[in-house]
C-alpha cells in the first residue's frame, strides 16, 4: 500500500467521505492507507477509526493537549510523517506556533538536542 495521501470528498465518490472527513480535518489529508483500507477491509478500516475518534475524543485531557503530546512522541522519534500530520492537524486545531515550540523544549530534556531541533524545523515549516 501507498504512504501517500487522498483527499476524499464527497464529489470524487472515492472510499468512505463522511467517515473520513473528521480525520481529515485532524490532520489535512485523508492517507491512501486508510482509502484502500476501506475497500480491502471495512471492518478493520471501521475499528481502526471507531479507536481514532475514541482517543482523540476530549476526556480529562483536551484534543489539543493530546495533539501537543502526539507532536513531542513524533518529533522525539524523528518520524516525519507522523510529524507533520500531527503539526497539520495542531495548526487546524488552533495551536500555535509558541505552544509547539514550548513543548518541544520539553521534549528537548527527554529526548536530546536532535529531537527538538527535528521538531523545531518542521513545525516552523508548517506554522510559515
């Protein structure tokens, strides 16, 4: 399967719109994974977002602190994909670019310089 991204709408037809539209306004885009996820296997596809809007869901944390714990997980683990989906979907949620960064130098005394230097750079790509 494909890493890239889709946008599904309802005026292509592709996948599942309405199921996708509230991930992608958590992170911009709808991943090919979870289009071709929907036509190979619904069940999963249907579980693994069933799970998505569970976790994401505002409890004793809020979305956005989850969101800014998220960004700190994948900037700690210099994975750029995750990365940007999750500094996307910060940017949509309202976080701004101060918020990042303050949780970045958080993530800097777990993690070490590269992790928030990684962060760092690719939140300020996003943020311009």
């Amino acid at each position: 399967m494909s890493g890239g991204t889709c946008n599904v709408s309802s005026k292509d037809g592709g996948g599942f719109p309405g199921k996708h539209r509230g991930l992608e306004e958590k992170i911009g885009h709808v991943p090919i994974f979870f289009k071709n996820l929907a036509d190979s296997d619904p069940t999963m596809h249907d579980a693994v977002l069933k799970l998505d809007s569970y976790i994401w869901a505002d409890g004793l944390l809020s979305r956005k602190q989850k969101k800014l714990t998220a960004i700190s997980i994948a900037a700690a683990m210099r994975d750029s994909h995750a990365l940007h989906a999750q500094l996307q979907g910060a940017k949509n949620l309202g976080i701004t670019l101060g918020e990042v960064d303050e949780v970045l130098r958080v993530t800097f005394m777990l993690a070490g310089m590269p992790a928030y230097v990684y962060g760092k750079t690719a939140a300020e790509s996003i943020f311009k």
